[in-house]
C-alpha cells in the first residue's frame, strides 16, 4: 500500500507546486529514531527519489536495461483475456492468434452486438483459430466467476490469463469528484484482484497484466490511473511464484489514446517514443514466464519525468522545459540586470558566464532527474558565453545515453550555437587523492595578493578565498570566505557556483606561484557534489596532481569542512594557461 501512496504522490506533486516527492522504505532492522534521522536527510536532498535502507545500505531505485529472453512463445496454447476485445488487449490478442495460432476467451463488459466487437471477433476468427467473447463485468466477481466456469467447459485447459481492463480519465484530482474517483480507480483494480484471484483458484499459472510506465513515474491529471495500476501490480505479485507477469506499457503507436489525430500529432512532435504495434508484440513474445518486467523507452524518462521537475531550484526564475526531438530542452535567460553579481566575473570589461555556473548548472539538472548516484563528467566549454544586460537565451539539451538509461548527456547551446558539453558516469570517490603537505607552507597568499589584475581577475562578489597556502610538494589549501558565499540576496545557484568558482581560483594561484602566467578554466574532468556544507561550517579546498603539460594546467580538488569531512571533488579541472 505504501507503494500506491507513493506513487499516488508522485503525481499530485506533478500537479502543485510541490518542489519534491520521496519514498523512503527501511527494513526491521532499522529504529525508529535512526528512521527519523535517515528520513531528515533525504529530505534535505530534496530530490524525486525512491530509496530503500537495507541491510546498512542505502538503496536507491533506477532503471537500467535487463536483457529479454529470446526464446520466444510456445504455439497453440489457450488464453483467457479481460479487456481484450478493444485497445492494446486487443492488439496483443491479435498476435497472439496470428503469430503463434492461440485459442483465446475474451470478456468484456461491452455487448457483444457492439460494432466493434464485432469487427475485432471477425478480423481474429478470420485467422483459423478458436475465439469466443463473453460478456461480463470484470469488477463483478460472481458475474466473471460465471464467464470462468463457462470457459472451463468449452476448453480441457487454459495456459494463461491477461488482465488489460481498466480506464482512465486525464484530469487534475481537484476537479475530480468522488465518484470520479471510485469509478477510475476500481475499473482497473477490482477487475484485477477478481481475475488473480479466479486465476489462482482454477490452477491457471501464467498470469500477466497490463499496466502503465505512469505507474512508476506519476503523471499530472493522472494521480488516480497512477496509483490504480500501481496497486494492482502489488496486488499481481502476491503470493506469485514463477509465472506472474507485469508490463508496464508506454503510450503505443495510433492505439487507444493515440488513435485520436490530434494526441498522436501532439505526442510526436514532443518526441515521445509511440510503440509500434508490431514491435510490442516481439516485446511481448520475449518475456520470460517470471516475476515483473518493464518495457521502457529511455526516451520516456524525459517525457514523463523532465518537463514536471521544479527546475525552479537552478535559480534562474521561471523555465521552460518541453521534450524536442526525444531530448529534453530547457530554455532559460541569464543577464546583468537581473544578475547583478556577474558583473563581477569580468575580464577586460567583458563580463563572462563562469564555467563554474555551468557546471552547478549540469550537475543540478543530473539531481534534479534523480540520478543521484551519476556526476557530472568531461564538462568542456568550448567558448565563452559573454553577459550584458539585456537578456540572453540558454538553451539546454538533455538527451539519454543509449548504452545506459541511468546517464545523460547535456549541452549548452546559446543562439550562436553550442557553448559546453558533459555527460553523466559512475561515483569514482574510492580514488586515493595525492596527500597535501602538512609541513611549513612555502607561501600564503592573502585576498590583497590574488586579486589583483594580473592575476585573480574577480570583483568584490567573486573574491571568495580568503588565504592561499602553498606547499613544496605542489599542493595546496585554500580558505573560503564561507560568510561571502553565503550573503543573502543572492540567487540559489551562487552558493554552489561560488564554491566551485572558488576551487578554480584557488587553481589559478598555484599556477601563477609555480609557473607564473595566467589562463582561463575550460573544463572539468567530473564534479562529485558529495553533500551540502552546514551553515555554520568552514571550508576548505585541497589541491593536488598539479600538472602543466602542453599549457594545460591541471589538478583534482578536494571541498573539506574543519571536521575533515569531504564535501565534494573536483578531478582534472583544467586551464588554458599561458
């Protein structure tokens, strides 16, 4: 149950302006107070997240791809379906007559006078094998229960039952009134609680049922459907044992809603992945007779999750977020006047977009999608994107990476074309960082020193360490001004832009002390944000692997508090450096 009201949730948070929905399950093992502790914290993360304390591990559900078997399905079998008579029931029946010749019994609540009933019993007869419908109501027990045993007397043995009935009714839960609501819900989980149950009580083995992708994402006007389908899966598997199947289907290609012109022009030009007809039935052949499975489209992701995040929380006020193309593209402004504090991220009078901006913006757009345990990786700015006052259109594109739905791609694009690049990988923190000098430092550079023209370009807002020290060994620790990373004021990317801004400066001084010169940054090998700095903490940045080769300078960073605890990595961030 507590699955359904997550799920419930997660699409009335789609629906309001709630900035995010967490479903957190602890085993026995945990007590009630560490609970209230681990719960504290990931609200705190603030992000879309299904997570499981297990075992003293923190679990946290994703989707990656699970090879099918290719074993495809045994010929001339007999099967019972609900719902199939209209609809992706149907077209999956229709298969499974044509492909592999099944005797099938199809229920449903419409008359079979229906014209369209009609129309479908003639198309599947037309294939040679035994089709009869029978008219009954999947939410009345005693009236299916009849079907059953009516069924039970024209076949010697049934091999299997489908369960595709249900309906759904796109409209926020607001404007839904409680009949709505019981009529929505109970169309697709009592039919399916009444089936399972006939199923088990006349021996039948395979048992599948049709769900929707909603049901793991939530989606807005569909809370009901959601959480419907989603207890019905629950429902599904208990007491299941090998033979219980769940799919759940993304949106098909001009079948059921998208049969309707205008939903299917719409979906298309949002890039949203129809399932061809023809290809969901070679889907459905390839399930293996075992607990649930899944047919997800990477594109899907984007869909249903991308356009309803609060990317409010990037900082930049109001944006706008629309599948194109089967990416994700968002569109948002920057400019002086609205962001005074980047006058301060100027060189030769030309005020620049910080990379350190772009990075907080990559690395929050992976967390704001719930890949929490991907970073952001091989980040390179390509060019400088120059800030004035009027604003300027950025344009991000987020796109899957084929090889693995948990990665992303992201690029920046202003209307002159593409700014910055990343992609998304694998936590690397077990790496063992070059160990900082803990002897005399050989110089300590105060703000009065780094900030100077020919060094540390930045205005007053930008000026964030407080001292430079310097090791023999080429490493370094640089202090932040952790009072000026937090003025009030300021829009909520600067607090971890500045502290990335803040490392890259910290950078610069080590390459000016050992090399002299000065350079610009332009990229970043991976940006680990591990956990976000207390109020009250004092940070400090490590720097190590300082190289100059080629006039790249080069080196991995280290975010520490006074606790020694690590807050954050920074690996093979580089300068062009002359």
């Amino acid at each position: 149950m507590a699955q359904t009201i997550a799920s419930f949730l997660f699409s009335i948070k789609k629906e309001n302006a709630i900035r995010f929905a967490t479903h957190i399950v602890f085993d026995s093992s945990y007590a009630r107070k560490e609970q209230e502790q681990l719960a504290l914290k990931e609200l705190r993360l603030g992000s879309d997240n299904r997570v499981r304390y297990q075992d003293s591990k923190r679990q946290v559900l994703s989707l990656e791809p699970v090879p099918v078997s290719t074993s495809g399905k045994e010929n001339k079998q007999t099967f019972i379906a609900l719902g199939g008579a209209k609809g992706i029931t149907f077209e999956i029946v229709k298969h499974l007559v044509s492909q592999h010749s099944y005797d099938v019994h199809l229920i449903g609540r419409t008359p079979s006078e229906d014209p369209e009933v009609q129309r479908n019993l003639m198309e599947l007869k037309a294939f040679g094998t035994q089709v009869s419908y029978h008219q009954a109501d999947g939410t009345d027990f005693p009236e299916l229960e009849k079907a059953f045993r009516l069924i039970f007397e024209q076949s010697t043995s049934v091999s299997g039952v489908l369960q595709g009935a249900g309906a759904e009714s796109s409209r926020s839960f607001s404007e839904k009134s409680q009949e709505d609501i019981r009529d929505e819900f109970f169309a697709k989980v009592q039919p399916t609680l009444n089936l399972k149950t006939l199923a088990d009580q006349f021996g039948i083995k395979n048992q599948i049922l049709f769900s929707s992708i909603i049901a793991h994402f939530g989606n807005l006007g569909q809370s009901i459907y959601s959480a419907a389908n989603n207890l019905s899966e629950n429902m599904w598997y208990w007491r299941a044992e090998k033979g219980a199947i769940v799919i759940q289907w993304p949106p098909w290609e001009a079948t059921g809603m998208t049969k309707k012109p205008v939903i299917d022009q719409v979906l298309r030009q949002a890039g949203v992945s129809l399932l061809p007809k023809d290809q969901a039935g070679k889907f459905f052949d390839s399930f293996p007779v075992e607990l649930g499975k899944m047919i997800f489209d990477a594109n899907d992701f984007l869909l249903y999750q991308g356009p309803l995040v609060d990317w409010g929380r990037l900082g930049f006020g109001e944006i706008s977020a629309l599948p194109l193309n089967s990416k994700l593209q968002l569109k948002l402004s920057l400019s002086t006047e609205r962001f005074p504090v980047l006058k301060d991220h100027s060189i030769e009078e030309r005020t620049l977009m910080p990379i350190a901006l772009v990075g907080f913006v990559f690395d929050e757009t992976r967390f704001l999608l719930g890949l929490s345990t991907t970073t952001v990786s091989q980040l390179h700015m390509y060019r400088p994107f120059e800030v004035d006052h009027h604003s300027k259109n950025l344009f991000l594109s987020v796109s899957r990476q084929e090889a693995n739905t948990n990665r992303i791609n992201l690029a920046l694009f202003d209307e002159s074309g593409l700014l910055a690049e990343a992609s998304t990988g694998e936590f690397t923190s077990n790496r063992n960082p070059q160990k900082r000098n803990d002897g005399q430092a050989l110089k300590k550079y105060g703000p009065e020193e780094l900030y100077r023209k020919e060094r540390l370009f930045h205005g007053p807002h930008f000026q964030f360490l407080k001292r430079l020290s310097i090791y023999e060994n080429k490493t370094a620790k640089a202090e932040i001004d952790c009072q000026k990373i937090r003025q009030a004021g300021q829009p909520t990317w600067y607090v971890w832009t500045g502290l990335i801004d803040s490392g890259l400066q910290a950078l610069a001084g080590v390459g000016f002390h050992f090399f002299s010169g000065a350079g610009l940054p332009v990229a970043i090998g991976e940006i680990e944000r591990l956990a976000s700095p207390s109020e009250n903490d004092e940070l400090s940045w490590e720097i190590t692997h300082v190289k100059n080769e080629d006039r790249k300078l080069s080196a991995d960073l280290t975010l520490k508090n006074q606790k020694e605890e690590v807050l954050a990595h920074i690996y093979s961030a580089s300068f062009n450096w002359k």
